[in-house]
C-alpha cells in the first residue's frame, strides 16, 4: 500500500525527518528562503498532507488547489495562518502544537525584560564598538527588575509561566484575564486579579500573553498606553497586532512609556521603522520558543499530528476536531 504524500514546507530536524520518512512519501522544501507562494500551491497540489510553519498562508486558494488534502499541520501553537472554517468545509484536519512552548517563551519573557531594563543591548555595543572608557557612577543606569511590580495580560500557560517566575524576584503580579484564575492558581503564583486598565496604571513592566483575536487586535493603543506609568516597560511575546505599533511609537516619541522589548510584529517580518534605532526598545526576530529542544518538540507533535490521521486514529492536537466526527458519520 502506498505511502501518504506529505509536503514539509521547511527541512525540520533530523530526528522528526527520521519519523515522517519512515511513515509518509515525504518531500521538503529545503532552500533557505521561504517558499514562495506560486511554488507552494503547486507543490501542494496532490499531497494529503502538509506541515507548515506561521508564514505560510492556508486559505481557500490553497485548499482547492488540494483536493486530496486530509491534514494542515502547523508547527506553531498559534494558528492565524489557518484559515480553520475553510479546512472544515473541505474535510481537513487543523492541528498546532501547543502545551511546549510555555517554560521555554517564559524564559524569553524575562530575556526581555531584564534586557530593556538594564540597557544589555547598549552596553554590548560598548563594548564591541570599544567606546567604553570605564567604570563610572551613572554609567548606562537601568531600572531595578526585582521588587517592582509586574503585569502579566493573559494568564495562560506561558503567562503562569511568567508570573511563576516573578517570585524568585520578590515581584508584586498582578494579572488581567478574560476569566479569573482560581484561588489556588492565584496563591501559587502570588497573583492578584485586577482589570486591564487597573494593571496598565500600577504595573512596571508589563507583559503580553493573549492569543490573536479579534477582540486582541490592537488591544494595546493609544489609550491604554496613556494609563501607563512613565517609567513602564511593555513586553511583547505573543502576537504582533496585539499592540498597535503607530501608538507605540508616537508613545515613545513623548516620552510616555520609558521602553518596550518586542518579540513579534504586525506585519512580519518587516518591522516598523519607528521602531528601529531606539536605545530604550529591545526587538528581536520572533525567536521566544526558540531553544533546540522546544522546537524539536515542536516538529515532533506535528509529526504525531500527521501519523495519528493517517494511521486512522484522532490527532492529539486537533483544531477542528468536528471534521473527524463528521467522517465517522458518514462512513457509518
């Protein structure tokens, strides 16, 4: 019986390669630059499966240039890239791979704050420009992380995971959510449960773990971002749009805010350029998960998405499990 054909729109890790290959007809997409979108649809086409990453675009074109399409497997725990009401329309399974990245994006979280608040990223260029002269009082003075008071927006997975690690640090949290935690959550993590624009007024860096939404989009603008303290920090590891980055930047043009440390962007991988140049703003490449370890994790839980289809049982991390229920019925 033949293999089911798979497409993998990046080469993976050689562990994951060793899994899909031994399962599936597999062909990669190996070149270093994304694949573009005319080579995607073509390659597609004939496939029963495919994992992809974020960048790439599953939407009704693609879909029905891929009748045969059983699996959209994203190697992200976010999805927006997944255009999941066409996937059930068509019969195609949706799945992501969360329940990973949490402990390792925490770890990011704080690579952010403490890397805005005591200026690491201007102290680095000292050095490696050699333009620093010596020890001296005032010498590229930050701010104090530890004893301050840290907001945590969505008490998710990875926002406990943040929170968690504010005890270490002596740190007030405070957090805002669609749904309050329990009691129990609350007394492990040493976290009070306020409204947003509550958090926005008291918190000294405040950090954002909300998954992209409608309601989410462009949750921090303009106006929240006058409740801010003048000496607040605003962190960014979960979606770009969540911050709209025109009042962002008009934000800290005025001296509103005294910095911000972003992960994601609203339109990647392009970066606003307001955003460049800033001593007080920290921005790195959408990289929060990145550790060899996660994202081996990652790669591996779409794969399993991928065999378990395909070998007739239910994707542990299906998206729209309904599809599934459907073609039982049917076969019934």
């Amino acid at each position: 019986m033949p293999k089911p054909k798979l497409l993998s729109t990046r080469p993976l890790f050689e562990p994951v390669r060793e899994t899909l290959d031994e399962h599936f007809d597999m062909e990669y997409w190996t070149r270093p630059e994304r694949i573009p979108r005319d080579e995607f649809l073509a390659r597609v086409a004939g496939k029963n499966g495919l994992i992809c990453l974020l960048t790439e675009k599953v939407d009704e074109e693609l879909l029905a240039q891929a009748p045969n399409l059983r699996l959209v497997a994203t190697v992200s725990v976010g999805f927006d890239n997944i255009d999941v009401p066409a996937c059930t329309r068509h019969g195609v399974v949706a799945a992501n791979t969360p329940d990973v990245v949490g402990e390792t994006t925490a770890d990011f979280a704080w690579v952010l704050i403490f890397a805005v608040a005591r200026r690491l990223l201007e102290g680095v260029e000292m050095i490696q420009s050699q333009s620093w002269t010596g020890w001296d009082l005032d010498l590229l003075c930050g701010a104090d992380v530890w004893g301050k008071t840290l907001g945590v927006v969505g008490l998710g997975r990875i926002g406990r995971a943040v929170a968690r690690r504010a005890q270490g640090f002596r740190m007030k949290v405070l957090y805002s959510d669609a749904l309050q935690a329990t009691g129990e959550v609350e007394r492990e993590l040493g976290a009070e449960y306020v409204s947003l624009e509550r958090l926005l007024a008291v918190a000294d860096f405040i950090s954002l773990h909300v998954p992209l939404l409608p309601a989410t989009r462009h949750l921090i603008s303009t106006a929240q971002l006058a409740r801010m303290k003048k000496s607040a920090f605003l962190i960014n590891t979960s979606r770009g749009p969540v911050i709209d980055e025109k009042a962002l930047i008009v934000a800290l043009d005025e001296g509103q805010i005294a910095g911000a440390a972003l992960d994601v962007y609203e339109n990647e991988p392009r970066v606003n350029a307001g955003l460049l140049g800033r001593k007080n703003v920290v921005l790195t490449p959408h990289i929060a998960s990145a550790s060899l370890e996660t994202r081996t994790k990652m790669a591996a839980i779409a794969a399993e998405n991928a065999i378990a289809l395909f070998s007739g049982r239910r994707p542990p991390n299906a998206i729209n499990p309904d599809v599934l229920e459907k073609s039982q019925s049917s076969s019934r």
